[in-house]
C-alpha cells in the first residue's frame, strides 16, 4: 500500500504544478511539513519527491528543500486530425502488420510495439498460483467440452463487472470466447457476408483490418478525434451515402489514439444505428483501465434494442496468454453461438475457470487499481521523455486509460524507415501505415508505455530521438 500512496501524492503535487499552486521556481512544501499535512511517511514524501525530479516537475537543491523546475505549458500538442476520404476500400494487409505482431515478445527491455500490459505485476503470480491449484483440483479437466456457450461462473463473473459499465445483462446472454478477437470474429462472421462494409475508426488498430480482409470484407476510414475519438458528422454522411452493413470501433481508450467515446456521442452514434437498421461491434477491451475516477460507460449501457455485439477480454488487464474472452451479441445471440459451435465448437475449461476464480476475489481489483496508477505514471513519463530526447515538432495523444500513446511528426519524417532504423538496432515500435488501409499516418507512429521505466528503456526513446531529429534535419 505504502508504494501506492507515494505515487499518489506525486500525482497530487504534478496536479498542483500544473494548476498553479506552485510556480516555476517557487519552493515546494518541506519533506516534513508535507508528511504531517498529508499523514504519510517521510519516506513516502521523499519517494514522491524523487518521481517529481525523475520526470523533470521539481529539483533539489542543497539544504533548501524542492523547487518547481517546470510548468505545464512546456507539454507537447495533441495530434492532428487528418481527413480522410470516406469510401469503401478493400483491405490489404501488408507484411509489416504480421512482422510487428510475430517480434511482440522479443527484446522486451526495448520493445514498444505492441499493445500488451505489464506482465511483471503481482496478478501474474496469482494466475499461476490459481491454474496450479485449480489444475491439481480437477475439476475442469477430465469432463469433455465444456458447453458451447462458456462456463457459467466466468459468464456470471462478466456480468457482474460489466455492471461499472453501464452493462445491465444476464450470464445467459454472454458467450465466452478465445480473447476479444475471437469474439469480434465470431461477430463479423455472424452478421456479414464477403463484400459488405464495415465502418472503422481512423486510425484503427491493425489487427482489426486484417480480419476485415480476411473475411473479404470492405472497411471505410471514419475519421477520429485524439480525444473524442470517432466523427459522429463524418458517420452520419457516411452512412447516407454507403450501405455500411456494420460500425467497428474500439470505445474506450482506443488503440492507437487512446481516446474515449463520450457518451452524448455514443448515444448520438446509437441513433443512426437504429435509423440505419444497422448494428455495431463494440472492442472493449481496455475499459477497465481509466487511470483516475470511474469506468468510461460502453455503448452496451445505451442500446436501445439489443444491436450493440459488446466484446471484451482480460489481455489487457491480466495477461493475453489466458485467451479468455466473451461477447455479449444482444438481439444476435443465437447466431454467434452457431458460428462458435461450427468454427470452435467449445473454449478451455481450465482458463476460463481460472480467470472466474481471480475475478470473483479482492484480488483482481486491487490488482486493477495498482494497474491503473502505474500506467497513468508511465503513460506521463513516456509523454515527459518525447519532451525532453524528441524533435520539438512532436504531437502526441493524451490518454485517460490504456496502454499506449500516439505520437505524429513532420509530414518529412518517414516513420516506417524510422521502424526498420530501430528495428536493427533491437528497438519496435509501430509503424503509423500500419493503422490505416489509404496510405495514411506515414509520419506517425505508437509507443508502448505499460512495461516499468528502466535506464535501458529511456536510452531506447532517446535513440528514437536522435532518429527523428536526423530525419527532420536531412530532409
């Protein structure tokens, strides 16, 4: 608890800083002086302090105590929005997707290229300590398939939580699934046929226009906002003018951009859904890792009829090796279970068993809220980092939840020769092309920040750095 309470307060002061409390130059609160106000440890005041100077917010100085170094009007803008041609296009995939995908798991110390949280946390050894026992019990194993529509206690589970979401549904409406993109596929291949077009956020993360393109599928690039993500007016016209069969997006703390829906929107977009006579498919995936206050609403909590297929799985919060996940398709139900019957005929006993035990404890939540801190803390390094080794041109996302930033240079910077640079000297990162089916986003590019900072890490970014300034300066 104590390692939670002083980055809280490191928050508190940053806060502080950025509102005007404390001004560039001012003295801070003494170590002693904080401790008695707040009812902490010194030792917890001197950790928080030590995260302020880590990350450029405050220096000491000898024998007078903390000064603010820096103010918030040094942070780096948010990414532009570009403007895309809405019409349909066919899907192709290029190598690069699958090669980013394939090196997820090499040089971890280095790598920021997928979207995979932080498997070094405490949950990691509950999971082991839950498989064992439960493996060694037997009871999952042993019986045959489990029954087409998932284990009981898991779907009993989703439900319960889905609660902070808005989502108000029973286990008997939930289906288990193989992760969340499992679930989007057992959607897609539920509710369309070759040739049909999808509406997808731009930008849209990679892995959902390969199975576009494997299901033979048209996507048609909805441009998003960094913050508000997905155009409503851009939809609308879309809509009028194509028979887009289904909408795909990812709602809450998307991938890349990290932004959440709000819910005028989500309501507004539900209406044209049902003027339409259309359904949409809800990526949920990261809606439980707000950094502060309560979960985000999904669009689940707004549907009207039952046309919103709501997708989720625990790889971003606990660990994407389990390959559990589920989806709860509404008014599309029967359909989705025929197709996982006919493709998968059934999901693991063991790990769902075992993701149900983990969620049913005090456990996962205290493991969600230590998650949600660190990431927030790391989300803000990897923005304190761009400022101080990137160009000063550099644009970057603002994320409230997630795990990743979205980072936009100069129109001269090739970020794909950027991502071959690195990828020779054992650094990822992914490539901007790569979230856009029209050549879109080449001088753009997506960070990891969930994995703990380490001097090897912040040597990466630097040497991400010195590419990018090269790049601009030759250009």
């Amino acid at each position: 608890m104590e390692s939670l309470l002083y980055a809280q307060l490191a928050d508190n002061l940053i806060e502080h800083i950025q509102a005007g409390v404390y001004k560039v130059g001012e003295k801070m609160p003494s170590v002693r002086a904080l401790a008695k106000a707040e009812q902490v440890s010194i030792a917890t005041v001197n950790s928080a302090y030590a995260i302020l100077e880590d990350r450029g917010w405050a220096e000491a100085r000898p024998k007078s105590g903390y000064f603010v170094k820096r103010s918030s009007q040094s942070s780096i803008g948010l990414p532009s929005q570009i403007k895309v041609k809405t019409r349909p296009r066919a899907v192709t995939t290029k190598e690069l997707a699958l090669e980013v995908q394939r090196e997820a798991s090499s040089v971890k110390n280095r790598n920021f290229s997928c979207a995979i949280p932080d498997l070094k946390l405490s949950i990691a050894s509950v999971i082991q300590k839950t498989f064992t026992r439960l493996s060694r019990a037997g009871s999952n194993l042993g019986e045959g398939y489990d029954a087409t529509e998932g284990l009981f206690d898991l779907r009993q589970q989703v439900a319960r939580r889905g609660i902070d979401g808005g989502v108000h549904i029973s286990p008997e409406s939930i289906i288990t699934t193989v992760g969340a993109q499992n679930a989007i596929s057992l959607a897609l291949r539920a509710i369309t046929q070759p040739g049909d077009i999808i509406a997808v956020e731009s930008p849209c993360y990679f892995g959902l226009l390969q199975m576009i393109e494997a299901f033979g599928l048209k996507a048609i690039e909805i441009p998003a906002d960094s913050e508000t993500g997905m155009s409503v007016e851009a939809l609308k016209l879309a809509l009028q003018q194509w028979p887009i069969k289904t909408i795909l997006c990812i709602s809450t703390f998307s991938n890349p951009l990290g932004c959440t829906i709000p819910d005028e929107h989500k309501k507004e977009i539900l209406d044209l859904v049902v003027e339409h006579d259309i359904c949409l498919i809800e990526d949920d995936i990261y809606g439980e890792l707000q950094f502060e206050g309560r979960r985000p609403k999904t669009f689940k909590a707004f549907d009207p009829d039952g046309r919103v297929l709501w997708c989720s799985s625990v790889s971003k919060t606990m660990d994407p090796q389990l390959r559990v996940g589920w989806i709860a398709p509404g008014r599309y139900y029967d359909e989705v279970l025929r197709q996982k019957y006919t493709n998968y005929l059934a999901s693991p006993s063991l790990p769902q068993a075992v993701t149900a035990d983990v969620m049913s404890k005090g456990l996962y939540d205290r493991h969600l809220r230590q998650a949600r801190l660190l990431y927030k803390q790391r989300s803000e390094q990897l923005r304190d980092f761009a400022r101080l080794y990137f160009p000063e041109e550099t644009r970057a996302s603002s994320p409230k939840g997630g795990l990743v930033t979205w980072f936009e240079m100069p129109k001269k910077v090739d970020a794909t020769a950027l991502y071959h640079q690195c990828r020779e000297l054992d650094i990822r990162i992914a490539p901007g092309e790569l979230f856009s089916i029209s050549g879109l986003y080449k001088n753009y590019f997506r960070l990891n920040f969930a994995n703990e900072w380490s001097s090897e890490r912040e040597a990466a970014l630097k040497t991400i750095g010195e590419h990018l300034k090269q790049a601009i300066h030759q250009a």
